[in-house]
C-alpha cells in the first residue's frame, strides 16, 4: 500500500469527523457542504481501492492475507457513504453525529489496512 495515500485519507477522514461533529455540537444537521466533504473522502477510498487491487494483481501480498485485506479495502470504501446516507434520514443533529462516526470508523479502518499490509 502506499504509506501517504492511507495517512492522506485517515487525516481527511478525522478532518471530517471533526467538522461533523462540530456540526452536531452546534445542533445542525448535515448540510450539502457536508456532503461534498463526503465525496472527497470517499473519493480517496476508492483510489485507495484501486491501488490496492493493483498492487495484489501485480504479485504483492499483505502480511495478514489477501482476503482480510480486501474486506478491510471495501469496508473502508462503503463506510462513509453509509454513514451520509444514514444521516440523510436523520435530517437533526444526529445525522452529523452519525457522520462523523462513519468518518471515525474510516480512519480506524486505513490504520488497520496499514498493519495488515504490513506496515
């Protein structure tokens, strides 16, 4: 895996996390400029995604096996927009909450994905 685009996306993820949560605590519900933030996360799984499928087609293997690594890569890629649209039925500070835990439960997951790989 490449070591900077797994910090790259943990980083925005708690980026998110942070600004979902300050959204909540200020008692708003997720707003579009939310949302975009969620692309752009999301956006980063899917790179990740694909680097790392490239990476097992070219022979390279994960310290902890091929197929927990590649639960852990789609996990990763379907935990945030989940979570967004979770919170879009949830239009209260709760939906921000819900958010943010999706964007938590992301950067857990690029830490996780990092000691499977083997780093």
């Amino acid at each position: 895996m490449l070591d900077a685009l797994t910090l790259a996306t943990g980083v925005a993820a708690l980026l998110l996390a942070a600004w979902c949560g300050w959204a909540a605590y200020r008692d708003q519900p997720t707003k579009d400029w939310h949302f975009i933030g969620m692309a752009v996360v999301s956006v980063l799984a899917v790179i990740q995604l694909v680097v790392g499928i490239v990476q097992l087609a070219r022979g390279e293997k994960p310290q902890q096996g091929t197929t927990i690594f590649v639960a852990y890569l789609l996990g990763a890629l379907a935990c945030v927009p989940a979570a967004g649209l979770m919170s879009l039925s949830e239009r209260t500070r709760w939906g921000s909450v819900t958010a943010a835990a999706g964007a938590v439960v992301l950067a857990v997951l690029e830490v996780r994905l990092y000691d499977i790989w083997g780093g």
